[in-house]
C-alpha cells in the first residue's frame, strides 16, 4: 500500500539541513454504494478502524478524509458515524496524482 508522504516533495529550509515537506492536498472521497458505515465507541482509533477495514493502519488519513474529521486527534467523537469508502486504491491513486507533481 502507499503511504501518504511517499509522492510529497521535500524541501530544505534552513541551514541545518533539516527536511520540510510541502502542504499535502487530499483527495474528493465520493460516496459509493459499496461504502460501509460505522458508530464509534469510547476507545475507536483511527488507526485501528483503518486496519481492521483496509488491514493498513497507514490508511487512516482516508477515513478521517471521507468524513472531514480535522484537527490532531486518532480518537473520532464516541457516537459519530463513520463513512469507510469501499475503493481505497481509487482514493490512494488520487492522493498520489494530486501530490506528486506540483
């Protein structure tokens, strides 16, 4: 599977040579009727629900693109539904073509 930095070029800012990547766009997650849909519970993880639908944990952006969740967290609000696309290698072809030539 790719991983979400893979495509993302690296730019050297400062005299200390150290990395920074370029802002990162995500893809438009239409619906589809083969989407499945869940309710979190206290203890949900991105990352988990990424692995235990896609068997990645690295996929959890996708997730938390289809259903517009922002900010730093892994733990979805108890109680929200959740929208876990069906055709991820759509998703991950888009996310590569969008950022890998800017």
């Amino acid at each position: 599977m790719s991983y979400r930095y893979t495509n993302i070029e690296k730019i050297n800012t400062n005299t200390q040579g150290n990395e920074y990547y370029t802002n990162v766009i995500y893809p438009d997650i239409p619906i589809t009727s083969n989407d499945q849909y869940i309710i979190t519970t206290v203890g949900d993880r991105l990352d988990l629900i990424a692995y235990d639908t896609y068997k990645d944990v690295n996929l959890w952006w996708i997730i938390a693109a289809a259903n517009n969740l922002t900010g730093d967290s892994m733990y979805p609000p108890v109680g929200t539904q959740l929208r876990l696309p069906a055709n991820i290698q759509i998703v991950v072809n888009k996310f590569n073509a969008i950022n890998s030539v800017r």
